[in-house]
C-alpha cells in the first residue's frame, strides 16, 4: 500500500492556495520547469545509451567547451517556458544575450534566469549533475522585457530552486515559504514529496567544501581559513567534501550542514560561480533553510547585479561558518 504521497503539483496548488493574492502563473511557470525537469531527467538517465555524449563543438559565453546535454539542457528549458505567457524575458548561462518571449506568444509579469546544467563538467562521469532556476516579477511596464527584469537583487526572486540528476532526481524549490524537496518516481513520472520544510542542521556537519587545486592563488587569509578548518585549532577539524557540480555540493550542504567555498583567487577575483542563476537562487534557498550565503563580505541576496553573467565568490552553509569565513577573509581568526 503507497503511504499517502503529495505530488509536486497538488503541493504547488496548496501552496498557491495559502497565497491570497496568487493568480496561477506562478504556479504555471512551476509546472513548466518540472515538466523541463522531467524531459532533461530522460536524457541525463540514459545519456550513456545515445550519442549525446562528447562535446557540441562550440564554446559558451566563458570560453567553456559547450556539451550536447548542456545545449539539450538549455533547449528543453526555453521551449517548455516560451509559450506558457508568464515571461516576459528569459537568461540563460548558455545565452550570452537575452532570450526574448517569442513574438507568437503573450508576454507575462514573470523573469527566468536559469543554468540549464549545472556540473557539466561531470556529465561524461556519471557525477551528478543539476538545473538552476531564478524567478523575478518584472520591473519594466508591459510588453517585452528588458536587463532590468534581470539585473535584480536576489532578495527580489519569487522563487528559487535546482534539479539535481543524481541516484535519484530530485527537485528542491522556494517560494519564500520554507524549502521543500521532491523526488521523481520515475515509474508514474511524478516528483513526490520527499523533504518537507528542509532546515539546515545546526549544529551541521563539519564539512568543508571547496576546490583545494586553486590553494595557491587565494589570498593568504583564504589559505589561513582552509588550514584553520583542516587543523580545528578551535575545536575538532573538519572533513573535506567536494563534488565539483554546485548543486551536489549545495544539495549535499542543505541536507547535512556544513560550509561550501568558491573563492576569488589572484586570477579571477570574482573567481567562477555566475551571480545571477547559480549563486543567488541558492542563496535564496540557503537562507530560507536557516543558513547564510556571503561573497565573503557581504549577503549574496543584497547584492546588485551589473551584468547577466556577472561571477562572484560564494560562501554558503551553516551561518556560524559562513560568518567564520567572513571573519578569516577580513584579517581575524574567527575568534
Ligand atoms: P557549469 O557546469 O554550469 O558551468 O557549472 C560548473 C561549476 C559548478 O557546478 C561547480 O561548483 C564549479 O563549476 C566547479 O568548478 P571547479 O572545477 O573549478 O572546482
Ligand atoms: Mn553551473
Ligand atoms: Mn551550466
């Protein structure tokens, strides 16, 4: 006998319902995303099986070799989003411009920024991968949108959330009231219930995360961080975890505690994760779970963007951690 299961759907609908002033098209565009999610999930499943493997031949926006499941990725996502007439503008890592609404379809009050694979790096490797999605309601009046619709602070997003390809599929998204996690049961093609109301564990996990490669190019206030967390010198150390694919390594820290690190370095001072569909929607997440997300200085959320593609150094986990870091990185020994 199934133990009384919450589709994503019905969960969506409860949630719109509990909203008063909710019109539907957010909870549209929520349904469009897990019906991109579920399509992405087929091909992620059997990757090995086709020829989707292997390059696509051509480089994105950051010079970075473009994998057929990234441009697959990043096709499933705008043709499920462009004609539901919530958008009004669409951005995407694979994009180096804006995605404009096609001129067949409505416009809407909504923005969404995504990653369309997170972690490609990883595919070839049967590492988990993931999407990452950031929704804003529109600044501009009416008709198409603009930057301004994207350029918007995290702590303006709607709602923020990932799919994470891994041993199982599992979508976690807010809308501002708690974070929950769905898994995909495959055989009926639904996201089921499975994370109610996801806090970080306080006290987490010790477990720090970030890619130890780039040691020599940090600052020695970064490198004094890292030795701290290896050593414990306050209390006992801690493990090192490091999956490369920000959303295992977010999904893993939200589940468990501990504290993740993509530091600017002497040769990208913004270092590698891009503000806008990476870093903010987790932060989103993150803070809605109980913990902090930083650039080392200052809250993610808080920050203005400048430009679609725009990176910035990301700290994110348990709040006394991420403070820690803060203290580190501003010349103290978090004491
Ligand atoms: P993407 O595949 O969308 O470009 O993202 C890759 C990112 C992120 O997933 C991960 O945290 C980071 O690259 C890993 O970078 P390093 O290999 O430099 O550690
Ligand atoms: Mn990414
Ligand atoms: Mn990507």
């Amino acid at each position: 006998m199934d133990r009384y299961v919450v589709t994503l759907s019905r969960f969506i609908l409860e949630e719109e319902r509990s909203h008063p002033t909710a019109t539907g098209n957010l909870t549209s565009i929520l349904y469009d995303i897990t019906h991109a999610a579920k399509l992405i999930h087929r091909e992620v499943s059997k990757a090995g099986l086709v020829d989707i493997l292997g390059m696509a031949g051509h480089e994105n926006v950051h010079g970075e070799e473009v994998r057929k499941l990234d441009d697959y990725a990043h096709d499933v996502m705008f043709n499920a989003m462009d004609h539901g007439g919530n958008l009004c503008v669409m951005a995407s890592e694979e994009s180096e411009s804006l995605m404009p609404i096609p001129t067949q379809f409505p416009t809407g009050e909504y923005v969404l920024l995504y990653d369309p694979l997170d972690g490609s790096s990883n595919i070839d490797a049967n590492i988990s991968i993931g999407t990452i999605f950031s929704i804003h309601t529109r600044v501009s009046e009416g008709g198409p949108g603009g930057l301004e619709d994207c350029l918007q602070p995290g702590s303006r997003q709607v709602a923020a959330g990932y799919v994470m390809y891994g041993s199982s599929t599992v979508l976690v998204y807010t809308t501002g009231s708690g974070v929950h996690g769905f898994t995909l049961d495959p055989s009926i093609g639904e996201f089921l219930l499975s994370h109610r109301d996801i806090r970080i564990p306080e006290p987490g996990k010790r477990i720090y995360s970030v890619n130890e490669g780039n040691f020599d190019r940090w600052s020695p206030n970064q490198q004094a961080l890292v030795n701290e967390l290896r050593t414990g010198c306050h209390e006992e150390p801690f493990s090192a975890r490091y999956v490369g694919s920000l959303v295992a390594d977010f999904h893993r820290t939200l589940l468990y505690g501990g504290l993740f690190m993509y530091p600017g370095d002497n040769k990208n001072t913004a270092g590698k994760l891009r503000l806008l569909y990476e870093a903010a929607p987790l932060a989103l997440l993150c803070e809605h779970a109980g913990g902090l997300a930083t650039n080392g200085r200052e809250d993610i959320l808080g920050i203005q963007p400048e430009s679609l593609h725009q990176r910035t150094p990301l700290y994110m986990g348990n709040r006394r951690w991420v403070e820690m870091a803060g203290e580190y990185l501003a010349g103290g020994d978090g004491t």
